[in-house]
C-alpha cells in the first residue's frame, strides 16, 4: 500500500470512528422532577418524592411491584403459603450485595423488619406490618414470616417502598447516604439541585440499560418546559397539564398520559371546629364543582371521585352523587350547622400546581356559600412539618398517591384526624379477609362511610403525564404505585 492510499485509509477509519461516536447510544438519563424528597430513606418518610428517585432504584424488597400494579419476585424469589394465610416462607436469591459490598441475608431481612416494628419505629405505615407476630431465620436464604391474623394484600404490601430490605451496617445513614441493594447505587445528593445515581455492576439481577441517572429537581412548570426544550432534562414522569400543548405534535417528544393512586382531595382538619361538625363537612361537599376543579386545576386530565379510591381499582363505586354541586342545599346545611353567614378558614397550598390551582377554584366556589378562605403557599418541607405532623391546619390540598391507603382513615392521629370506630373495625376485616369477592363488598361499604361522612373533600384522580425525549423508551405510563422506576429506561435510536 503506498504512502497515499495508507494515508487514504486512516482518514476513513478516523472519519468511520467519529461518526461512531457522534451517532453512539447515550446511556445517561437526566429526569426533572417537582419536588426534592427530604430524605433518602423510603423506610423513614411518607414523602412520595422519596420513592420517585430510590423505589427500586436504589432498595429493593422481598417483592416488587410492576407497572400493572401486581406483585412480583423481588429479593425473594419463591415463596410459599400455609393453608391458613399465616405463614410465608422466602426463599431469598443468592450471590445478592448491597451497594457497599456487603452481603444480603436472610439476617438482613430479620434487622428489617425488627427495625419497622420497634417502639421507636420511624416508618410511616407501621402498622402494616404490626400483625406480623413471628419472623425466622431458617437459614441464610431463607426467611418464614407468621402473622397473628390474615393480611389480604401481605405480599403487596411487603413491595412498598416502606418494607424494602436495609442493612444493619448503613441503615442509620440511608436518609443521606442510601446503601441498597438494587440495580442503581446513590452517588451523590447536591442538596437544592440533584440526586446522581450510577448502575451498580454486580447487580444481581438483569442488567439495566441506563450508566447513569440524574434527578433534577424543578418546581415550576415553566422552568421544566424550558429545561426539555432546550435538552437540559431528557423527560419528567408527571408534566403539569396546563402546558401539555407545547409538546403536542412535537416528534421530538412523547407524552404519556396515563393514571395514578393519588386520590387528590380537599384535606380537612376533622378534629378542629367546625369541621367537627359533620354538617359543614356536608355542606363543603355540596359547595365543590368537581368538573370546575378538573377542568382549570387538571385541564380535563383528572377523573373525579366521591371517596378515598382510584377508580380503575376493580373494588371502586362510583360515590361522586353522593352530595352533588348544590349551593343552596350548602347554604342550608351551613345555617343547620349554625354558621348562616358562613366562616372563614386557611387553605395551606403545597408548591405542587395542581393544589394551588384547586385552591383558587375551590376559595371562588366557596365563597359563593359564605366560606371565605385565606390561601397560605408552603414549601413542601413545611407542609410535611405543619399539616402532616402537627396537624396545623384548616383545609389543604393533597394527592394521596399510595395504593390502597383507604386505611389511614383509621387512624385518629392521621392528620385530617377522622375517628370512627365503625370504620375501624369494617378496616380490619377487610384487611383480615383473602376472598376477593368479600374483599370488594367491604370496600364498597368503606368508601361508602367516607363519603357520607363527606371526611375530606374528595375531588379527582391525579393523572400522570409524563413528557418524554421520543428517543426513550420504557418508562410507565400508569404509576399503581409511587416511584419512578429505571430498570426498563433506555435509549433507542
């Protein structure tokens, strides 16, 4: 080969690679999302923006829950069940480590679930967890969990992000320093800005498509809609819908307009005068417009709901007519009530555009009744510290996003602060009963106590609508339950 044709063929193999490399598949993704979780720990917060980055991400549990809401095999991968719904056996999967190298074990599932029931427990849903009466290290794969009583939705609920598996050596650190076991390992928390993940190379499971994920966190729609258009994000699962339009017929981007768990309701401080009162609660009902509310806070999106239930769960009824769109009617029960001229209250909005748009549509609905609101902006940490923990409040507007969470209203010390004892134990048979037809007819009798007693102001289903880089693919459409979930994310070509 003389000195040209060599010098011909090296700039053809230079040319051949930085073509390569300038049509190379990108493995790293950056998500926007609206709120930063105030922990890492999905163990220690109820907090759904903890879940979107960690939920198996970064922890994992005995099971998992996949994008069609059903339980799979997660860290557990078989098990078995006495005849009397009593007793589970796991057999746990081998050769499987957390993030700093250190082996997972049945022991590890044992700290766990000790640590979940412990007196000083910090997880916010205990109680799950409370019937389980015996957990037994057989050996060091597997692990039998006796409850004192039958739990219909035990596997379910063992695929929360509340019950993934921690280690004793890193469980105290996790709120900011998370050591997992899960397919992404946590790299670094810039306070304010991100969450960086990187995939973990001796995952024990699939390998994942992604080398790098990076949270972004970006509060205001506005700033979102420039960060994708200008490519600074690559995609947010749940985009405001009031700017949707801007990516329509865009190729470059895909919108997936799917459903979620978030029951988005008109929180209300039944513990405090006059929300005391069943007749106010009444009469606020009567006071909503729900395709008012749907229509400027959702633009069309949400689907209305009359009690604490998704509708696409196959035990919903729909209660929406339980107290319709009634002014007069409103009017009236409030004179019953002994407020005829009405009363004034606080509506503490959380920085999430759905409640402050509900907040201005529901303070001009009410108002026509004689309720005057003062509307209240909190970020979301003092939202968490004044209406979920101190229970500060008049009204707010919240999406409750966990599936199944019906049972928080047996809980006097949840923060809207509903006691009924009827309730309570209708709860506790249901989570007690395994055939399905029962379970629906109980369900139905729950959600219809709820709306009667008008506990919250029901309003509408959060939808998800994700806005995504056309060129990914695998993420989910529907979120039966709360995370944003990696595994399947990649880019195609």
């Amino acid at each position: 080969m003389d000195k040209i044709t060599k010098a011909t063929a090296l700039a053809l193999a230079l040319s051949t690679a930085l073509a390569s490399a300038a049509w190379a598949q990108p493995t790293e993704v950056r998500i926007g999302v609206a709120l930063e979780p105030p922990t890492l720990d999905p163990t220690a917060g109820a907090a759904e923006a903890i879940d979107i980055v960690v939920y198996q991400n970064v922890f994992e549990g005995l099971t998992r829950i996949d994008e069609t809401g059903a339980v799979q095999p997660g860290l557990a991968e078989s098990w078995t069940i006495s005849e009397d719904g009593l007793t589970y056996r796991f057999k746990l999967h081998d050769g499987v480590t957390f993030h700093d190298g250190s082996t997972f074990d049945a022991e590890d599932v044992k700290f766990t679930f000790d640590r979940i029931v412990a007196e000083d427990s910090v997880n916010a849903h205990r109680e799950f967890f409370e019937p389980i009466s015996t957990l037994t290290v057989v050996d060091p794969l597997t692990v039998e969990i006796t409850l004192e009583r039958p739990i219909g939705r035990f596997l379910f609920d063992l695929g929360r992000g509340d019950a993934v598996i921690v280690a004793p050596e890193s469980a105290a650190d996790n709120a900011n320093q998370p050591i997992g076991t899960g397919p992404f390992a946590f790299v670094q928390w810039d306070k304010g800005s991100r969450v960086i993940l990187e995939a973990y190379s001796p995952y024990w499971g699939e390998p994942v498509h992604l080398s790098r994920a990076t949270y972004v966190f970006i509060g205001d729609t506005a700033t979102l809609t420039n960060a994708l258009l200008a490519g600074d994000v690559d995609g947010t699962n749940n985009f405001g819908q009031e700017a949707l339009g801007v990516f329509e017929g865009n190729p470059q981007f895909t919108i997936l307009a799917g459903t979620t768990e978030g029951e988005t309701i008109l929180g209300t401080n039944n513990r405090k005068p006059p929300f005391d009162n069943p007749k106010v609660r009444q009469a606020m009902a009567h006071a909503l417009d729900r395709k008012a509310i749907i229509d400027g806070a959702t633009y069309g999106y949400g689907t209305p709901i009359g009690s604490a239930f998704a509708p696409h769960n196959p035990y919903y009824v729909d209660l929406t007519e339980t107290y319709p769109h009634d002014v007069e009617a409103a009017k009236r029960l409030l004179a019953e009530a002994g407020y005829p001229e009405g009363f004034t209250a606080t509506l503490k909005l959380p920085p999430l555009a759905y409640a402050k748009l509900s907040g201005q549509i529901i303070a001009s609905q009410f108002a026509e009744v004689g309720i005057k609101l003062e509307l209240i902006n909190v970020e979301f940490a003092q939202w968490l510290e004044d209406v979920y923990t101190n229970k500060d409040f008049d009204l707010t507007i919240i999406s409750h996003v966990e599936p199944f969470d019906i049972g928080n209203y047996t809980n006097p010390d949840y923060y809207f602060g509903y006691d009924n004892p009827e309730f309570q134990a209708l709860i506790d048979t249901l989570n007690g009963t395994t055939d399905e037809a029962e379970r629906k007819e109980l369900a139905i009798e729950a959600q219809t106590i709820l709306a009667k007693d008008a506990v919250n102001g029901y309003l509408f289903q959060l939808p998800q609508t994700g806005v995504w880089n056309s060129k990914l693919t695998g993420m989910w459409k529907d979120s039966p339950i709360e995370g944003l979930v990696l595994r399947d994310i990649r880019w195609t070509e």
